[in-house]
C-alpha cells in the first residue's frame, strides 16, 4: 500500500468530497470495503480494466497532520495480460492511475517521486544526527 500526500495548502476531503464516487469513476464499482495493513479501505473486486485484479483505495487519517490517500493495486503479471489480449489496457492502466492520483492529490506524477524520494531520504537519517 502506498500513501499520498496532498498538494501544499489542499486537503482530501475540499479535492474529493465523494472519494467513493470519483473511485467508482476510475475503476468501477465498489464491492464493499475491507481493512488494508490498518486501513478502511473500498475494495474494486471487479476493476473495469481488465490488468487489475482488485483496487483499494482509503484514507489514512493522522491526528497531528493532514490525510493522505493510500491506495493498493493488485495486477495480473504482464505475461498473463499480454496471453488474455490485453496488451492495450496495460497502457491505459498506468494513465488510470496517474489520472486518479493526480485528481485525488493535485500532484503530478514527478511531484509524487520527488516527494517519495524526500520520505525515503528522511527516513533514512539516523537518530543521532
């Protein structure tokens, strides 16, 4: 599961005020709701596009600093994509997730790397520096 940090100044619930909805918009419809390594999450069993094998997407709520959007795809490996004809949708996969996040955060794709890049690196400082 990955977690998404809001644009600067912005927050999950003023970008998406319905999240099922614009989820729902993207991927197809909700097949109800699980708990993903801690979290509420909708669960897509059914994803429109047929790389995804399921799609969960919640909300990870902090007491001291904004929400972030944590978001799971499970996908069918390349091979089995390529053997079913879907070779097309494989593409179309990556603008799907790209164009969700982008709606969701307001953070393009080399915004969310860099931000990503700067957790790793912070989590990477020892204690006692």
């Amino acid at each position: 599961m990955k977690q998404y940090k809001m644009r600067r100044g912005e927050y999950l619930e003023e970008r998406v005020p319905d999240l099922e909805e614009t989820v729902e918009e993207f991927f197809g419809p909700i097949s109800g709701t699980e708990e993903f390594e801690g979290v509420e999450m909708f669960v897509v069993g059914e994803p429109d596009n047929p790389v995804f094998d399921r799609v969960y997407v919640g909300v990870v709520s902090f007491s001291s600093k904004k929400d972030r959007l944590a978001v799971h795809f499970e996908e069918k490996p390349a091979e089995q994509v390529i053997e079913e004809g879907n070779a097309d949708a494989a593409a179309e996969a990556v603008d799907l997730k790209n164009e969700f996040l982008l709606e969701v955060t307001g953070r393009d794709a080399k915004s969310r790397r860099e931000s990503m890049k700067r957790d790793v690196e912070d989590d990477e400082t020892p204690d006692n520096v």
